[in-house]
C-alpha cells in the first residue's frame, strides 16, 4: 500500500516538473508562425498534389501569404475557395480559367491493331518492349501510368485507353509527364471539341493501324468555314483553343473516323470505338 | 598472360541449340530488288544524309556521313536508285528513317577505298580512320562505333587487346562459322588493331563448345602473332566485363570501362570487317548472321546485306514449318522482340530467330518468393530481386544506390527467377529513369 502511494506521488510529482520544464522551454523556443498561413493552408483543398508547383499545401499556403503565389495558383481550389483565400488575407483574387487534362487518342482496344505483351504493367516499362503493344507508334499503351499520377481519380482505362473525366479534373497536370508518349496536353474546360489523335504519320499508315485516327481530310476545317476553329498541322489537324469550335462543328463535319469528337460523348463512351 | 581460365561468378546456362545451325557453312545471300538501309545503326550520334530521292549510287558509295565523333558512315549495300527516304519499321519497334535503294542488279562497286595492302608499315592514324570511314561498329550487339574504341584518351594506357569469340548467346553461330572458315581474316583483324593500338600481340577468346573454331584459329594465330585461349561455358561468358575478367583476372569497376583496366574488346566479326576495310578497302555493308529457329525449314549462317528485310531472309532458309511464337533480333537472351516482318537488318544483327510455340509461355508474373536465386546467378554481383522492387516502387533513388546502373541486361536473373518476374525489364526502366534525371540536373 504504502510503496503503491509513494510510486503515485513520486510519478505524479516528476510529472509536474517536467511539465512545467517544457512549458518554459515551449514559450522560450516558440517558432513565430505567421497564423494566416494556417488560415490559408485551411481554406485549401488540402490535397497536396504539387499542381501549384509548390511542395505540398502548406508550402503554397505559406508562398500566397509571403506574396510568391496568387491564390489563384492553387489548380485544384473552386473560384468560391479562391476568392475566399483572397477575401481572408484581403488582396484581389485573379481570374483564372480553368483547365483540364486531355489524352489525344481515341485508340482503345477494338480500334487499334495489338501485338501480345505480357510484361510489366505500366506504360514507361511497356514503351521499352518494342515500342508497347498498340499498332500506333503514337497511340495511349492503355497500362495506366497517367491514371497511377492523378492523385484526384479523374482517368480512367477503359478497353486499354485513358479517358479523362472533364468533371474530376483540377488540372494539376500530374498526369502530363507521366505519360511516355506525351499524350496529354492541358486545354481550356470549356471547350468541347477535340481531335482524339496524335499520330504525325501519313493517313493511310495511320489507318493501316487505327480506325480512328485523324487522316486530315479537312471536311472538319471545311465545316468551319471562315472561323479557324481547326488548324492543320502536316498530316493531323488540331484544334484551335485560342477560338475554340462551337459543339457543333462534330456533328458538322461528319468526321469519316470519328477521330473529332465531342468530350462529353467520348466520356460517357458514345462512340462505341466504331468508325463509320 | 597465364593460360589460366578463370570463371566469373555467376551465370546460367540455357540449353544452347546451336546444333541446328553450327555446321551450316556461310552462305552467300542472292542479290534482292531492294534494299532498305536504316539510318541510325551505331550507338552515339545519328550519321548525316548525303543522298537525295533519285540518286544513282554504287555499292559501296556513301549514303549517310558521321553526323560525329560517336558516329559512323553509313555505305550503300549494292549499286542502284534511291527510291525513297521514308520511316520502316526499327529493331526497338518504333518506325525508324530508313533510306530504300531499289538494286539495279548489276552490283558494281563504287569508288572504294584504296586498299592498304601494306598495312604493317601504315601510320596507325591512318588505320584507324579508316575502321572510321567504313563506318565499322561493334557487330557483336551493341552497335558501339568501333574507332571510339580504339581512340583511348590522353592518359589511359592499353595493353590488352581481346577479341570477343565467346558467343556465349544460345542459338548463334554466325561468329563460330566466321572464325572456322575466316580463322585468317580474324587474325589478320586482331593484328591490324593491334598495330592501332600500338601492341604486339591480342587475345582471341572462345568459349571451349567451340574446338574446331579454337583449332582453326590456333592454325594461323603464330602468323599473326595472337592467341587463342579457350573460355569456361557459361553465360554470359561473352559479356565484355566478363570476358576481360576471364582472360586477364582484372575486374572492371563499377561505372567504368574496359579502357580503364588497360584493355579493349572488339568481337571477332568486327575485327573481319576492319581486315577487310584495311586490306580490301572494303566498307561495313553486310554481315553474317544466323537465321535460326525450330520452326525454320533450314536454318544456317547468312552474309547478309544491310537493308535486307527480315522477311526476305526467311525465304533464303525455306520458310517455317510451323507458325512461330515469337521473332527476335539477336539470342533468345538478349534479343529483342519483333512485332514486324518489315524490320531490315543491321550492323548488329547476331542472329535472326523465330522461337516455336512449344519453347514459349504466357505467363503472368507472381510476387518474389526471396528464393535469391537471381542473387546466385548475376555476373555483376548485384541483387535483381531487391532492385525489382525498388522499381516497381518506383523508388529509383534506391535503386541507384543499390547500383541498378552496373546492370549488363545479360537477363540471367529473369532465366531463373521461379516467379517469371521481369526483372530485366524493371531494370531498363530504372537505367533510363535515372539517365532521364541526370540529364535534368544537367
């Protein structure tokens, strides 16, 4: 009993005076944090993807207060939550518009010639397997290493391509250099036409191998008429982001591969990988 | 130099198969219509196009110069037009600028070099610029320009020269049928590059499956004044590192070349085309290689000409009997895999071999068991298996600093790892990541 009471007091005392030590050594050594950094750091998304090109949220946070980084520079932030960023440390919040991810291939697995592989299961290994196993030299290998970068779920594979969802993308671009055939380019959100093709390669070679390639026949820069909503670039047509085309202009242009495609169709699946 | 044979740790040893091509004579290939030469066939720097669409070109006239000091020339097969400039299918699958020469059937040679008969009293300078201007790499594998070689820097003294005859690869015999029926010319290589080299004398290095090779050579090696030493089976016996160890017990550090321990290896194939680029003035465009395979018809040894489509040589050995499994350029080891018929050969092509259904599996790779036996047989004394899972961590950092970049692909840890992982290819993956990083930090 009596050896049980002085364990208690000899403990609870120790307590107290290392207690009080660290409370002193806590004021003394206290690091001065600028609180508005925290303020910040919790307005954000919190998903530390490195979109900002800063090392995590809380370096961003800490760049936007020390004035380095607008609030806007934040990919993944709504505008609500910029504008909430830039109304809590009072300064104006910039006008940004919003970009997202796009895999320039429509070369899923009914549509492009494979060869057998059975190597390692990620698009920079593959590469090195003669090339990967699409008929494309160009073509999406479909193993997934841009939908293993995204830290927000937005690319799925499906029948050995990478689609993108518009809506789950915060355009932190994460995905862009992890895909080694360089597919994926950033454009605006709202433009919704795109040339699902990337392949610099003769129409009849690209044919040879994919049913959707984009063979520049021009009838969807015919179909644009005056507007240069589409730009042709040797033997691959593109589109135009700076005057991107009306919706439309698919239905328009009656692309003979079905290589132009409307995003939102091309997500839900809608082209069904048949050309006409 | 002892005579002592010494073995590199590690190793395996695949069931070979060169019965069924190593008593085939070489023979020479019937002049095709045309011919489609690919541009880029040395490591290093890419040559220059000095040609244009239309062209009239001899055998043996310049099609490409050496766009560099790591370059070489690239010469015209046979006489005829250029026809086209245009992409064909290339060894890593990817379409490759290839230069198509329509053969006007005359096969007339161009303006080739003077042939300097007198070597012995030639300046080695002169030698070796023209192993340069005959556009000779290693035509062993690698493709590596074989005056760079011979071009040791300021400070970097050599005193060993080997010829690499091990041919260690299963299924090749093109070199064992060279130097059984070449055995002069390989001397007489052997001694050219000797004299580059300013050295007397140079080792010819076979693996002992070969007698009649080593017996062959042995016959005119005094003349020359090389030597013949026989090598211990075991694969990869013909590795450069390995071979250097073998024939002279020095080890080449990690990160360094042969050049670094006083020695230069060159393959016995390329050795003949510096004898014959010395002595016939004769450039690098054609080469013996193996057309093999269970399901060839009648698999041999071919002189074929640069440019000749794959599918053109498999109707120089009868065809196939049966639909193979699988096409690679090079040894089933380290050959690479083809997803064309249209892929011409190169400098470098070894060997041309359709593997059969009944020697290839699908399989699917299972978790590593830690059984350590890639840990057993790697000649860099390296751990594949720990390596392979720093890189499927993506963790390259780690794999550096367990020295992925020692790694000689020779895939003898793949061969034997009972989980059929890709260790191999986890550790290209990781080579080119870590060069791709420091060229960033560069």
């Amino acid at each position: 009993m009596n050896i049980a009471l002085i364990a208690i007091v000899a403990a609870g005392v120790l307590g107290a005076v290392l207690g009080i030590i660290i409370g002193i050594v806590a004021k003394a050594f206290a690091v001065e944090v600028d609180e508005r950094v925290e303020g910040v750091e919790e307005r954000l998304p919190g998903a530390n993807c490195g979109g900002c090109g800063f090392a995590g949220c809380a370096d961003f946070a800490k760049a936007v207060v020390e004035g380095r980084a607008q609030p806007g520079g934040c990919p993944v932030a709504a505008p609500e939550a910029v504008a909430d960023i830039a109304g809590y440390l009072g300064i104006a919040a910039e006008e940004k518009e919003k970009r997202v991810a796009l895999v320039r291939c429509s070369g899923d697995c009914a549509n492009t010639v494979r060869s057998l592989y059975n190597g390692v299961r990620d698009c920079r290994s593959a590469v090195l397997v003669a090339g990967g196993a699409k008929g494309c030299d160009y073509g999406c290998l479909g193993f997934g290493s841009c939908a293993d970068a995204c830290p927000f779920g937005a690319i799925e594979i499906r029948d050995g391509l990478a689609v993108v969802h518009p809506e789950l993308c915060v355009g932190c671009e994460n995905c862009v250099a992890a895909c080694p055939k360089n597919l994926i380019i950033m454009v605006p959100a709202t433009a919704e036409v795109h040339v699902y093709c990337n392949s610099p390669e003769k129409g009849a070679a690209k044919r040879k191998v994919c049913k959707t390639a984009c063979i520049a026949c021009r009838k969807c820069v015919k179909a644009s008429g005056e507007e240069d909503h589409m730009l042709v670039d040797g033997f691959l047509v593109k589109t135009n982001y700076e005057n991107p085309p009306p919706p439309e202009l698919v239905e328009a242009s009656a692309c003979p591969t079905s290589a132009l495609r409307l995003a939102s169709k091309h997500v839900a699946g809608g082209y069904g990988g048949a050309s006409k | 130099m002892s005579n002592q044979t010494r073995k590199f740790k590690g190793g395996v040893h695949p069931n070979d198969s060169k019965a069924l091509s190593k008593d085939k004579p070489i023979q020479d290939a019937p002049l095709l219509e045309s011919y489609k030469v690919i541009m880029h066939q040395n490591i290093g720097a890419p040559p220059e196009l000095v040609v244009k669409k239309g062209d009239v070109v001899k055998k043996g006239d310049l099609l490409a110069k050496a766009g560099g000091f790591v370059s070489v020339p690239l010469h015209a097969p046979t006489s005829g037009t250029i026809k086209m400039i245009d992409k064909c299918p290339g060894p890593t699958g990817m379409s490759v600028p290839s230069i198509e020469i329509t053969a006007d059937g005359e096969d007339e040679w161009g303006a080739p070099f003077v042939p300097m008969s007198d070597w012995k009293n030639t300046e080695p300078k002169m030698l070796k610029q023209r192993v340069w201007d005959a556009g000779i790499v290693g035509m062993g594998g690698a493709g590596f320009p074989a005056h760079v070689k011979l071009s040791p820097p300021e400070g970097k003294t050599i005193d060993t020269l080997i010829l690499n005859g091990a041919e260690c690869e299963p299924y090749l015999t093109a070199d064992h049928r060279l130097m059984l029926e070449q055995a002069e010319d390989v001397a007489l290589g052997a001694a050219i590059i000797a004299r580059i080299l300013g050295l007397e004398t140079a080792v010819i290095g076979v693996e002992n499956n070969k007698p009649d090779a080593i017996q062959a050579l042995e016959k005119v090696a005094g003349k020359y004044g090389v030597t013949v030493q026989g090598l211990p089976v075991n694969y990869p016996q013909g590795a450069e590192k390995q071979l250097i160890y073998a024939i002279t017990g020095r080890e080449v550090p990690i990160g360094k070349l042969p050049m670094d321990v006083h020695c230069v290896v060159q393959n016995v194939a390329s050795a003949v085309a510096i004898a014959d680029a010395v002595v016939k003035g004769r450039p690098s465009i054609e080469r013996i290689t193996t057309i093999t395979g269970k399901s060839v018809v009648n698999p041999g040894n071919w002189r074929l000409r640069l440019g000749t489509p794959v599918e053109k040589a498999l109707e120089f050995v009868g065809g196939v009997n049966e639909q193979p499994a699988k096409l690679l350029l090079g040894g089933p080891m380290m050959g690479i895999a083809q997803s064309s018929l249209g892929v011409t050969v190169m400098k470098n092509t070894s060997g041309i071999l359709l593997i059969s259904r009944d020697e290839v599996s699908q399989y699917s790779s299972d978790p590593c068991i830690r059984c350590g036996r890639c840990v057993e047989v790697c000649p860099m004394s390296i751990l594949p298996a720990t390596i392979s899972q720093a890189v499927e961590n993506k963790r390259f950092d780690w794999a550096e600093e367990l020295n992925v970049m020692a790694c000689i692909e020779c895939g003898s840890c793949s061969y034997v790892c009972p989980s059929r992982r890709p260790l191999n290819q986890h550790f290209k993956r990781a080579k080119i990541e870590i060069q791709a990083e420091l060229r960033k930090k560069k």
